[in-house]
C-alpha cells in the first residue's frame, strides 16, 4: 500500500512538472547595516532583487543602528559565536577589522575560495585602495563610498542677494557668503556634519597637509598625530569665531546637523555625497552641490578629498556554503546596473570604474548637475601621502575626543591650538594603546 502511495506521488509530481525530491531552502545570510531613509530602503531594494535572481541563498538585510553600534555590535555578536556573515563598517573602522585576525575573512580570500570572478582593477583606485593592504589584496567589499561635498540652498542665496550658480570656492568667499545669509534672515549661514571627518580629516587632505606621520597611518601604526599644525589651527579658529554670530553653526558631532539645512535654517552644509539622495528627496527649495572649499594661500590646494562611508567585511568562522554564497552577491553588488542604480539613487560612489563610465554614457551627470563633483574631487589629482587615506587604529575614539574638543573652541571654553594640542596628545594616547594590541 505504501509503496502503491510513493509511486502515485511521484506520477503526479512528474505530471505538474515539481521535482519529486523536495527543494532545499535557500541558505539564510545575514547583512547588518547602518543605513536609514533613503539608503535603507536601496539597501532592502538591493536584498530583495538579489534574492529574487536565483534560488539558493537569501540574504537578509538587518538595520542595527549607527555605524559605531553596527561594528561593536558586529565584534561582540563574533566573540559570543553568533556573528552575522557580513557587516557593514565604515571606514574609521578598517584599522581595526584589519587586526581582527580571525575575526574576519578577507574577500580577495572568499572570492578566490568560491571561485567567483573578481579583479581588483575593476574598482575605483581610490575607493579600492583605501580597503587593500599594500600589495593590492582587497580586504572588505567597497560599498558605500563617500567623500564630503558642499550642498547650497539657491532659494537662499538669491534672497541673500548673492548669485544662486556660483556656490564659494574658497573659505574667504564661504564665511563671506555665510554673513550675507545671516544678514537675509537664515538661522546660519553654514554647518558641517562629522565634523571630525570633513573639518579635520578631508581639510587637511584637501590641503594636502599631514593628519599624522607614516602616510596617515597607512605605512605603520606607530604613526603619530599632527593636525595641531598652523593652517588647521587657523581654520578651527576661523569656524569658533564665525560660530559667535551663527554665520557658521555647530550642530553635532555626525549627522545630527542635516536638518538645519533640510529645513532650510542654514544654506549651506558640508556633508557627505551620501546625503544627497536625502536632500533630494527632502527639500522643497533648488539646491547645488560643489567642492569643498579650500585657503588659496595654502600652497598645493586644492588636492584631493578621501574616502568616507563604508565597506562590506566577511565575518570568520562561517560555513562554506555560506561563504559562497556571500562571494555571489558580493558579485552581483559589483555588476554595472546595481552599482549604478546605487550611486543614481544615494549619491554615493559608483565602486567600479564601469558604472562610473555607463552612468556618465546614459547622461545623468548632465541631467543631475553636481552628482558627479564627488568623483571629480576625489580623482582629479593623484594622491599624495597626505591624501591617499587614512589608517588609525582606535580612530572612533580619537574623533569623539576631536569632537569634544572641538566643542569647547566653539562654545568658548578653549582657544583653537589648545583645543587641537589637547586632541593630538589625547588621540596619540589611544594609537599607543591600539599598536600595543597589534604587535
């Protein structure tokens, strides 16, 4: 009777064309991300149609709050035994994940294990590079890449009477351009979101001066701070004193100032590329995005601007099949069409040179003025030492002492070259505590 029972269950399985043994489900890979809005949504967007084109693996896209909590929540999740297969961290991270051995598999390794295509060159240099140890092996998948650009409000600049197509090139012309605004009505003039990163960090590349020795880090961790240097001292004391009369305006430490320009309280912020899906999706005035702005009587500016956002790592200790499938989608991440639908839709970087060239092809550079000026700042020059990136460990903790003392100069409390002394003497503490970790 049983086996009477089987046989009809295969005919008929046969006849509706289902295979007779059962389809296996499709291996569950975990993706915990940072990403909110916008960018959130592309990243389930992205999630969604990979799982769609095949049928083996499922990736499953978890927000797990800021980037800072997504990477100590990553490392913790790793030591407790239940890591999820990749991590999105950004790049004050790296140092970090690069001396997490064990703790992550690198992805030149895991496409090399799959056997999925994959070569380097592919990607943008300086995207590439900034996640590559020296030889050129990639560590991380790049994803997310950024670098700060200036947004502006042209409603606002026409009724400041200044002219809503020529943003401030330089700083004398943006802190000029700020007072007029004031003086029109705006709540301030200007703010800069990750105040550490794009007035500290991208300012000194920008001016192709040294944040610390050693190539910023990238030749060794014994490297040592030195951003408490006269052109850096002399711009924190411009930003303090233009802060007295809110032509500049502090507003917090990471992304917390957006929404004084969202809401059109200030024309102007500095931020990251990836900020613009947001403003294009949030603002009811026209607006344009440039450079940043530079001192012309800094010899060598402007330079280049680095690397922000954030990049893809593979947890360790995983199954083999699991990797594989991460290795897949990391391809599919990489294919022309997803990276430029990616970079159209958030602003941020196309992370190979293809998608860079079928975005510029298919005209959106023309249509969307100002989308491509991250590139253009990022590449136009080649990198110097002092521009090429930077690698310090424990630099999460080193931007929130910039930023605390960076707050005491804008409140008052502290002149400008006390304030970055005290963040250079404080920030090479925690590299001493973070080479011993490594050596």
């Amino acid at each position: 009777m049983l086996k009477n029972l089987l046989v009809a269950a295969a005919l008929l399985a046969g006849a509706v064309g289902v295979p007779v043994a059962a389809q296996a489900d499709p291996i569950e890979l975990q993706w915990w991300h940072a990403m909110t809005a916008v960018n959130g949504e592309r990243i389930n967007k992205i999630a969604a149609d990979f799982n769609a084109s095949q049928s083996d693996y499922k990736i499953l896209p978890v927000f797990k709050g800021s980037y800072a909590e997504t990477m100590t929540g990553a490392i913790a999740a790793f030591r407790a035994g239940n890591a999820p297969h990749i991590v999105q961290v950004f790049e004050v991270g790296t140092a970090t994940m690069m001396a997490a051995k064990g703790a992550i598999k690198p992805v030149y390794q895991l496409m090399a294990d799959a056997g999925e295509p994959f070569d380097p060159s592919a990607y943008l240099p300086a995207v590439a590079g900034y996640y590559s140890t020296a030889d050129g092996k990639m560590l991380s998948m790049p994803f997310n890449s950024s670098t700060p650009v200036v947004y502006w409000n042209k409603d606002a600049f026409k009724k400041a009477g200044l002219d809503p197509d020529k943003p401030p090139k330089t700083w004398p012309e943006t802190f000029d351009a700020a007072k007029k605004l004031r003086a029109a009505g705006l709540a301030c003039g200007f703010t800069s979101a990750w105040v550490s990163w794009a007035q500290i960090e991208n300012f000194s590349a920008w001016h192709n001066i040294p944040l610390a020795t050693k190539a910023n880090g990238l030749e060794g961790t014994d490297t040592v701070l030195e951003f408490n240097n006269p052109t850096v001292v002399r711009h924190i004391a411009n930003l303090a004193n233009a802060q007295k009369d809110k032509s500049f305006d502090y507003g917090g430490r990471t992304t917390e100032p957006e929404g004084k320009f969202l809401n059109g309280d200030c024309g102007m912020i500095q931020n990251s590329i990836g900020f613009y899906g947001a403003v294009k999706a949030g603002v009811k005035f026209s607006f344009g995005v440039t450079e940043l702005p530079y001192y012309p009587d800094v010899s060598g500016a402007p330079q280049n601007s680095i690397i922000g956002g954030a990049s893809l790592w593979v947890m360790g200790g995983k199954k083999p099949d699991e990797y594989k499938g991460v290795a897949k989608f990391f391809g599919y991440l990489s294919k022309t069409d997803v990276q430029e639908a990616w970079h159209e839709a958030t602003g941020y970087l196309p992370i190979t040179k293809a998608a860079y060239e079928a975005t510029k092809k298919s005209g959106f550079y023309d249509k969307n003025p100002g989308t491509e000026v991250a590139i253009i700042q990022m590449t136009a020059k080649p990198p110097t030492e002092n521009s090429r990136g930077l690698r310090l460990g424990n630099l999460v903790q080193i931007r929130d002492v910039i930023a605390e003392d960076l707050e005491n100069t804008f409140s008052g409390k502290m002149e400008a070259k006390a304030a970055l002394d005290d963040a250079v003497n404080r920030g090479n503490g925690l590299l001493r505590q973070f080479q011993k970790t490594v050596q």
